[in-house]
C-alpha cells in the first residue's frame, strides 16, 4: 500500500511540473483544449441518445405519417449532434496539436540550455550521454502529449460513465460483466507497457552504439577510411547485428502483448455476443423495446469503445510518466561550476597575470592523478610555451586555466584573486583558444571566424583582418564568393577545406576577439614547415600584445617565446627559458636533441 501511494505521489508531482511547462504555451489556449474535449463527450452522448429517441418514435407509431413531424425532428437533431460532435473533434485536435508544438519547442530550449550549462565534465562521462539518449527518448512532445492524452483520458472516462449509467437504466446486471473485461484490457496493456520500458532503459547504450556506428557509415569524415581500409562492410554487418539483437528482443516482448491482447479480445468478443444474445431473447419475450435493443447495441459497442479509449490512455499516460520522469530528471542537471553570490570584478588592467599554485587535478575513477603540484606562470603580454609528449596532460592545464573544471588542489590566481572568486562566464572571455580538436562549422568563411566573437555583430572587415593575420586570407579570399562561401559540401555552393586551412580558419577565429590572453593547442600542426615558422616568427605582431600560452611539439617553432614548461607525466619537470633549457642537459634538450636530428 505505502509503495503504491509513493508511485501515486511521484505520479503526481510529475504531472505538475507538465501542467508548469503548459504556461509557456497559453492558458486561453489550455482552457480551450478542455473545454472543446468536454463538448465533444457531451454531443457523442446526446446523439446516441436521439438515437434510440428515433427508434422508439419509429417503433411506437401507429403510422409513419401520424409522428413524422417528431421523427424527422429527432432525425434532423441527431445529424446536428453527430455533426457537432465531429467538429469539435476537428477543432479539438488543432487546439492540442497547436499547444503541443508550443510545449515541444520550449522543451526542446531546455535541453539545449542544459546541453550548454552542464559542465564540461558532465560530456565526459557514459552517464551523461546516456541520460540525453533518455531524455530523447522521452521526446520533447511528450509533456503536451500528456496533458492532451489526460484531457482525452477525462473524456473517455466521462463517456463511459454516462454510457455506463445508460446501460445500467436498461439491464445493470450486464454492468459488471463490462467492467471485467475493460479492466482485464487495461492490466494487460500496462503491464506490457512497463515491459518495454524497462527494456528499453537496459538498451540505451546499446542504442547509442547502434547510432554511432549508423554515423560511421554516412557521415563524410570517416568516408576515405571507410574505403581505402575496406571498413564499410564490417561497420555495416556490425551495425546489422546490433539491430537485429535489439530488434529480436523488442519483438519477442511485442509477440508476448500481442497473444495477451488477443485473449482479452475474444473475452471481450464473447461478452458482447453472449449479452446481445441474452437481450434479444428478452426483446422477444417483451421485456425490452426495439429501441432498447438497439440502444443497448450502440451502447455497448460504444462502452466497449470508451473502454479501450480508457485503456489506452491510461496506457500512454503510465508509458508518458516513467519517460518524462527522465526527461525532467536531466533537465534537473545542474552545473557545478556557479558564480559566487557576489562574483568579484574583473580588472580593467591586469598586471601580474595568470598563476597556477600547487594545482592538481583528478579524472573521476582515474587511477593516477591528470595533473599533480602544478606551478604556472603566464604573464600578461608575453609568450610562454609547454611543451610534453601526450598524454602529459596539457590539454587538462588549458582546461583547467579557462575554468573549463576547478582544480581539486591548489589554486589558480588573475592577479592574485582566486579565480573562482569571478563569475566563470565573464572569466572565460578573458581567453582566445585553439584547441587542438577545433571545431569546423558548416557555415560561411565570416560565420566562421566571427563565432569567436559572436556576442558582437558580424564586421566583415574585422574578419577579414583576422584571416590575414593568421594567413587563411589567401585561400579564403579565392573562394568562389570569398568570405561568404560556405565551407561544407553538406550545402548548397559549399567548398570544402584541407586540414591545413582549417587551422588557419580556426586560427583566424582566435585572432578575432579583444581578450588578454591567447591558448593555442598545437595550433600549426597540419600547417606546412615554413608557413609554420613564419607564424611563429612574427606571432607577437600578430596577437597584438597578449599574454599568450603555446603548446607545441615542434619546439624549433617555439624557441623565441619568453618562458618554457615542460610537462611530463602531470608534473613540470623543467621550466626556464630556450638557452637555459638545452644548456641544462635536461628533459627538454633531449626532446629538442632528437627533433633537430631531422633536419641535420
């Protein structure tokens, strides 16, 4: 009992929090989905009841002629009712069909806020990718869904009560019977409707590995591997299994409902022809008119009818509430990386710059820590370098000094103030990065460049001037419409770059913005040698004075910067400038030793 009333509990608070997201739709709009759902069940019950109306006046005439103004009375009130019915049906489906979008698009923003908010953390677990895959799977129109299939649900049940107290005027002893067998449907239905959920909450990840694989196949990036390594045919027959495996177990639970459904429907069947049975024997016996035969007949197909309708809401809403409660569970995910209640100011000027003190840093059920005793110094105006092999932990310290995560140990100082004393989102516009992953949009060349600074409008010129100082402006300025080509063949008049180029691009968009400091991952790596050297060589003119942190692994490249880290294993072992470092006879001379071997 206590175990039922929690559900009923939980049931309810989630249809609450469905009925808050309705007042981003319209309350008119709400009132009006009710109110023609009700008139629908009204003139459904009035027209069956003109029915039997007729066929009592038709039934009890002495001649057609005598009741013909009342018959054709009644005749022309049921088409009315029947008509009105079916108009409000009409209506009523626009009316949920227009709040249902309302609702589908803001839940839709709603995930996508979560998607943007959540710490950066949050996309480097299963968890969370699964989480997205439920609340996709929860769809973005199941919350008006739900109030629509209650508003379905109420006038269902409302039908079937008046049908219901109808039948029981006629013969209530037929009553009972019904109900056993609208309620051994609705059992059924639920129980089969909890087996496919628990199913499919078992298969996300399998879902999502069906899905990736799906992705392999048709999308452009892997399509040269695909061919030139013959993968097509293993990822495909790969992809085949995973669906069939998934597709088996689906139908296995579907073959299951479907033999259970039709056992309650030849109960059914025969409770009907056995009560019909029963009725006429009594119409001819006298008991009952032809009007109530008849009436009874409709009434009974129609009780049979709102019982299923009943069912099948209630159905759907039970499939609704375990899904939505996923859906609201992710939209509930909260980031951990908040502004404090009162953020310090940013400084207008800064003049010690950027310190890490003692930092670690810890990857959940990592076995080593990612980071350990870090101290980092990056002045404002100067170029300082960290050079490490992979897996040294490099991307982790950017991310770590951008607040992409906070350090579980020590701390990270801009001018000496804690940097989590600052709100995180002012604080990251301090930064231009390059990531070594950088991303490449299916957008114009100047849409482009200008996402590194999208809160400002888009200047052509502006953009142009960071094409040419990261050197794309030579190829972007040949495009087919320059700057205002797109760069994807996904769209129309699109052109596609080299690897190379869209560094350069990327590049260009890190350029772009007035911040303090510069964060280049391996930002020439698919850049030729020479142009490479000619970045390098002229890149404070080119950053404009800021601060700057370079990672590289060509440290010919980086041999002008003002000060060196080397990272190995999350520690730094060295640090100092070029000259001091090869002199050392260190971790750093023997990196630089055996690059320079290359080129002896």
């Amino acid at each position: 009992m206590q175990r039922l009333h929690a559900k009923a509990a939980a049931f309810i608070s989630l249809f609450q929090q469905v009925l808050r997201l309705l007042r981003y739709s319209s309350r008119r709009l709400s009132l009006a989905v009710g109110a023609v759902t009700l008139v629908e069940a009204g003139f459904a019950i009035l027209g069956l009841w003109l029915i039997k109306a007729l066929i009592d006046a038709l039934s009890q005439a002495e001649t057609v002629e005598a009741e013909a103004g009342r018959i054709f009375a009644l005749l022309g009130a049921t088409g009315i009712a029947t008509l009105a019915a079916l108009v409000a049906q009409s209506f009523g489906n626009l009316l949920r069909k227009q709040q249902g979008m309302l609702v589908a698009d803001y839940v839709d923003r709603e995930i996508h806020d979560r998607a943007i908010t959540v710490d950066l953390g949050f996309y480097e677990s299963p968890a969370y990718f699964d989480s997205l895959q439920r609340a996709r799977q929860a769809g973005t129109q199941r919350p008006a869904q739900m109030v629509a299939t209650t508003l379905l649900l109420a006038k269902a049940i409302v039908f079937l009560i008046a049908v219901l107290a109808m039948l029981g005027g006629i013969e209530w002893r037929l009553l009972p019977i019904l109900l056993l067998a609208v309620l051994s449907a609705l059992v059924v239905r639920l129980y089969f409707t909890r087996q496919l959920y628990d199913w499919q909450r078992r298969r996300v990840q399998l879902e999502r590995r069906a899905s990736y694989l799906d992705w392999l196949l048709t999308s452009d990036i892997h399509a040269k591997e695909l061919r030139l390594h013959a993968l097509g045919d293993f990822f495909r027959e790969a992809y085949s299994k995973l669906r069939r495996e998934i597709r088996g177990e689906q139908l296995r639970i579907e073959r299951s409902k479907a033999i259970a459904e039709v056992g309650v429907a030849i109960v059914s069947a025969s409770v009907f022809v056995g009560a019909i049975a029963w009725l006429v024997l009594q119409t001819m016996a006298g008991t009952f008119s032809l009007g109530d035969l008849v009436l009874f007949v409709l009434l009974f197909r129609r009780a049979e009818q709102g019982g299923r309708d009943t069912v099948n809401a209630l159905s759907r809403l039970y499939d609704d509430q375990l899904y939505l409660g996923q859906l609201f569970s992710f939209l509930e995910v909260q980031p951990q990386l908040t502004s404090p209640a009162r953020p310090a100011p940013i400084p207008e000027s800064l003049d010690e710059g950027l310190r890490m003190e003692g930092v670690g840093f810890s990857y959940p059920e990592a076995e080593a820590p990612a980071l350990d005793g870090i101290d980092l110094y990056l002045p404002p105006g100067k170029l300082v370098a960290l050079v490490g092999e992979n897996g040294s932990g490099k991307t982790t310290l950017i991310k770590l000094l951008t607040r992409l995560y906070d350090p579980d140990e020590g701390r990270i100082t801009l001018d000496g103030t804690d940097i989590r004393q600052f709100d995180p989102v002012a604080y990251r516009q301090l930064f231009s990065v390059i990531f070594q992953d950088f991303a490449k949009y299916a957008a114009t060349a100047n849409e482009n460049i200008w996402y590194g600074d999208a809160a400002h409008s888009l200047d052509p010129a502006r953009t142009r001037d960071a094409g040419l100082r990261s050197g794309a402006d030579s190829f972007l300025a040949a495009l087919p419409r320059g700057y205002d080509t797109p760069l994807s063949r996904i769209f129309d008049d699109g052109r596609e770059l080299s690897m190379g180029q869209w560094q350069r691009v990327a590049l260009a968009r890190a350029f772009l913005p007035d911040t303090r400091f510069l964060v280049m991952d391996e930002p020439t790596s698919a850049v030729d040698p020479a142009a490479e050297m000619e970045l390098f060589d002229t890149l404070r003119k080119r950053i404009d004075g800021r601060g700057a942190l370079i990672i590289s692994h060509r440290l010919s490249t980086i041999r002008h910067v003002d000060y060196t880290y080397v990272l190995e294993n999350g520690r730094i072992v060295e640090h100092g400038q070029h000259d001091q470092l090869v002199g050392s006879g260190g971790r750093y001379a023997d990196l630089f030793g055996r690059q320079a071997a290359y080129f002896r």
